[in-house]
C-alpha cells in the first residue's frame, strides 16, 4: 500500500534548490501508517515560499521529501519534521503501553 501528498506554495512558483529525503523505517507497517497518518494534516500546512514537502507511505517507511529554495529554509523543514514524527512516534508508544497495562 503506498499514500502520497504533495504540496506547493499558493502560487505554485517556488523553485527548489536543494532537497533532502527523511525515512522513517518500522518493524511494523502498523506503526508507519500511525505515524503517517498523524503528520499527515501538517503536509501543506507548514509550506510557505521557501519550501514545500511531499509524504509518502510505503509499507513499513514513511518517507518525507523536503524541497527548499535555499538551505536555512530546507535545514527549518527538516528539524520541523524530525520534530513533528518524534512526537507522534512517542505519542504512538506511550498509548500503546497504556492500552497494554
């Protein structure tokens, strides 16, 4: 099973530079859509005209793909999305502990 969003700047006239490629692999697919589904509302959300991201879910990885006009604004979208996925991971794992205890 593969998902995929893509999202631009209202104008669709950001060109981009640099980009950079976040994968996250899973043990269980499970868990990767989880996660993927929890950052999902943010694709799109967080772009402005420096920089947009596409998410992709493919099995057990969930893969995020950064695209930026210059490399302040693609380093912000990287440590925004390792933030964004660290906390629904943790989120993911403390419901799961609960719902086992």
């Amino acid at each position: 099973m593969s998902d995929r969003d893509v999202a631009g700047d209202a104008g669709g006239r950001m060109q981009a530079v640099h980009d950079a490629t976040l994968v996250f692999e899973y043990e269980r697919e499970r868990r990767a859509r989880i996660v993927a589904e929890s950052v999902r509302p943010e694709v799109g959300e967080i772009d402005d005209e420096r920089s947009r991201t596409a998410l992709r879910r493919e099995g057990s990885a969930v893969e995020i793909s950064i695209e930026a006009r210059d490399l302040t604004a693609l380093r912000a979208a990287a440590n925004t999305w390792f933030t964004l996925v660290s906390v629904a991971e943790r989120v993911n794992e403390r419901g799961r502990r609960t719902t086992i205890e």
